[in-house]
C-alpha cells in the first residue's frame, strides 16, 4: 500500500453576518467533515474563534496524517478530489464569506500540494498547485 501524508489548513472569516448565518456556516463544515464517506476529512480539528456578538465569523479546520503503512488506500487515492469538491461545495453554500487555505497529499514518491482560495461574493474555489515539499 504505501507511506501516507496529508495535511490541510482551511480558514474561514465573514464580518457583518447575522449569528444564525455563524452557526448554520459552522455546522455546515463540520457535518460535511464529519460525515464524509473518506477517513482522512472525519477527524479534522475546528477551532472556532467567532464572535457572535461582533457579528463575525473565524473558523479554522486543521488535520495531518502520517502513516507508514496507508489504512484506507481508497480514501487516499481519492483525497485530493475529495477536498477539493468539500471546498467547492462550502463556498458555493456560503459565497458569503471569504474561505483559504492548502492542502497536501503524499503516497509513497507521489506528492500533491495547493493553496486555494474563495472571496467573498463568489460561489467556487480557485485552486493553485504549489511545489510539493
């Protein structure tokens, strides 16, 4: 099967949304992570720096893997295009918001790297491949 290495950071800001907006954007990225069918989106760390009162959204979303020996070669072989549809799918949702960050993937001498981005206001992500460290 192989070595495995993912890794990916997404941030996502908006200011002057309602609360029901706040919570209803977190609980839509939660529920899409944590539902996915693949084991490497299930178990991503959120921190949630919101403030409702300020009317603003900071949610962070973290998770690296490393392991010798690939668990679920399916859901690795498909990692990328599974995170780049969960990210297209959260700004689509929510175009009201701004939503960045990378993403890395590595099996075995395979590597993968992007850096995306979605500004407020449109409803897709723009997608960069980077040179893979």
């Amino acid at each position: 099967m192989g070595q495995l290495e993912i890794s990916y950071k997404i941030y996502m800001e908006a200011d002057d949304i309602s609360q029901s907006r706040i919570h209803s954007s977190i609980a839509f990225v939660k529920n899409r992570m944590e539902n996915s069918r693949s084991v490497y989106l299930k178990h991503a760390a959120f921190d949630d720096e919101s403030d409702l009162d300020a009317f603003t959204l900071r949610f962070y979303v973290e998770n690296e893997f490393s392991e010798e020996e690939c668990v679920s070669f399916e859901d690795a072989q498909s990692f990328v295009l599974d995170m780049a549809q969960l990210l297209d799918d959260v700004a689509a949702a929510h175009s009201y918001m701004e939503l960045e960050g990378s993403f890395s993937w590595k099996l075995n001498d395979e590597k993968k790297a992007y850096s995306f981005r979605s500004e407020s206001g449109l409803d897709y992500c723009d997608f960069e491949e980077v040179q893979a460290g």
